[in-house]
C-alpha cells in the first residue's frame, strides 16, 4: 500500500510538473506576444555585435599603436622638435615595413573566410567563431612581445595569426543569423550586428 501511495504521490508530482510547463508554454499564443528582450535571438543578436565590435577593434588596434611605436624621428628625413623625439617609439620601422605589418593581418583574414563558410554546413558556426575570437584575443597579448623580441617579423606572424583567428566571424555571424532569426527580422538583426563595426571608435 505503501508503495502504491508513493508511486501515486510521484505520478502526481510529474503531472502537476508537467502542467506548469504547458501554462509556461501556453502563456503566450503567438511569438509576437513576447517580449523581444526576452526572446533567444535577441541574445544572439547582442552576443553578435559584441563579437563584431571586438573583432574590429581586434583588426584596428595596430594602425593606431603603429603610430605611437615608430621612431619618427630616425626614419623621417625632416628635422624635428624636441617635443615630437619625446613622442616617438622605440622601433625604427620604414614605411615600407610599417605597410607589411600592418598587411600581414588581412592575408590570414583572407585564407580563412572561404573555407570556414564551407565547413560551417557540416559542423556549425557555434564552435568556429568560439574558437577564432579566443585565438584573436589570446595573440593580441602577445604582440608588446612579439615586437621587441622577434622585430617585424615576430609581430608580421602574431597578426598573421590573428586574421586567421577573425576570419570565421563573417560567415559565422550570417550562419546564426539564418538559424536563429525568422526571415522578416533579418536584416534588422543583419544591421544591429554590423552595427558592432561602426561602434567602435
């Protein structure tokens, strides 16, 4: 009897669990009855733009230290105020090196967006733009070292690498967004993506 009353007692537990999962479910009738911040692909969405905000501060970060890094002064054939020595870096970079460094970054952005769209199709998008914006940030705090350790072309293969690691977002971004927003919202929640690009100052 007693075991007859506990397997009653857990049916019951199960159905009354069951039922407030379907008054959950049933709350809203239609998908535009909920809220959109609390809708799955708004996160998506936001999770987007910061990954695109970062991938782009990731590729222009170097074209602003690049300034601050070269000695102006020894590579200039101009003279120069006291003032601008004080600013001038410690690297004593030609123009035409300063061009290959700040290169080098795209030509791993380049290789990897074609195949990384191919194999998004059988292996998703949810890894790859994991994976890449982690090799992307994690070689960023390399390049104080690369630069004074292996020169030109030390910091050349660490944004190298870093291309490499960004490539994936483009193609993964387009992935989510065909997976996750229904057609009509798409190119609202394209430009709230792309929007992570221009949001970077």
């Amino acid at each position: 009897m007693a075991d007859a009353a506990g397997v009653q007692d857990s049916k019951g537990v199960t159905n009354r669990n069951r039922s407030d999962q379907e008054a959950k479910m049933e709350r809203y009738e239609s998908d535009g009855q909920i809220p959109r911040c609390r809708k799955t692909r708004f996160f998506v969405v936001l999770m987007l733009f910061s990954g695109m905000a970062n991938a782009y501060v990731m590729r222009t970060n170097m074209s602003v230290a690049i300034v601050a890094m070269v000695n102006h002064t020894a590579i200039s054939h101009t003279k120069s105020s006291a003032q601008s020595k004080e600013r001038d870096g410690d690297f004593e970079w030609s123009y035409k090196l300063q061009g290959y460094i700040l290169s080098s970054f795209f030509y791993g952005y380049v290789i990897t967006q074609i195949p990384f769209g191919l194999m998004i199709k059988y292996y998703g998008a949810r890894h790859f733009l994991g994976w890449g914006m982690m090799i992307n940030s994690l070689a960023a705090f390399f390049i104080p070292i690369s630069a004074r350790s292996g020169g030109v072309v030390g910091l050349c293969v660490v944004r190298f690498i870093q291309g490499l690691g960004e490539g994936p977002i483009v193609p993964c971004s387009h992935s989510l967004l065909a997976q996750w927003v229904p057609p009509d919202e798409r190119s609202l929640a394209g430009a709230a993506v792309y929007a992570g690009a221009s949001s970077v100052p």
